[in-house]
C-alpha cells in the first residue's frame, strides 16, 4: 500500500506521455511520508467514453487516486495529498492550454477490516 491509480481521458494521450506520468507520480509518491516503495502500486485507466462541463470533444481530464491505509493523521493526508498534486500538475503543466482540462487528486483511505495483501517484492529486491 499505497496505490496511485490515474485515470484521465483518451484525448489527453495527444499530448503527454502517459507511462512518464505515472512514473512522475510513483516517484513522487515514494518521498510523501508513511510510503514505502515496496508497498507502492501506480497504474493508469484510459476513459474513451467521457463527457467534461459542457460536452466539448477539446475538454480531457485526469484524476489522480491515491488508496492509502486508514489511520494517518489529517496533517499527513494533506501532505500527501499536496505533493502529489503538484506533481502531477508539474507533469501537466505543457499541455494546450485553450482546450479544457479538468485535475483532480483525492487521498482514499481504505478499510483495514477489509483489506487483505500479499507480496514477495522486498525479497526479490
């Protein structure tokens, strides 16, 4: 744990480079407090269908999902939540600016009760 799960529009392809995104994003992720790189997961989801405000094909989003563990303060949730944000609008920053494009970032906590994992990573590290 942590997963960072990127979902943005298909149109946005157009103009970044979406595995640079998401490696920006886990290398980040990795400096936020509590992360530990073992336990780090990032992926992207590409959303063909979408409709952004007022239904122009130009609008593109990206949403950033960050899945932490329960427990972590307020203060450290919105610290994580702000370098991770900066970066990914670091990373979006060359984008055309006379299209639309909507960011977002939301740091959900999951259920301990609930939630099971497994890895061998760190003895393969």
């Amino acid at each position: 744990m942590p997963h960072l799960i990127v979902e943005y529009s298909a149109n946005l392809e157009d103009e970044v480079d979406i595995p640079v995104l998401v490696r920006a994003l886990h290398e980040t992720a990795v400096t936020c407090p509590t992360f530990n790189r073992m336990s780090l997961r990032s992926r992207a989801e590409r959303r063909d269908v979408i409709v952004v405000a007022d239904g122009s094909p130009e609008h593109r989003f990206c949403m950033v999902t960050a899945r932490i563990l329960a427990g972590r303060s307020d203060e450290v949730r919105a610290e994580i939540a702000d370098t991770l944000y900066a970066s990914l609008k670091k990373e979006l920053a060359g984008v055309d600016p006379g299209k639309g494009l909507a960011t977002a970032l939301d740091v959900v906590e999951i259920d301990p009760v609930t939630f099971r994992k497994d890895h061998n990573l760190e003895d393969l590290a």
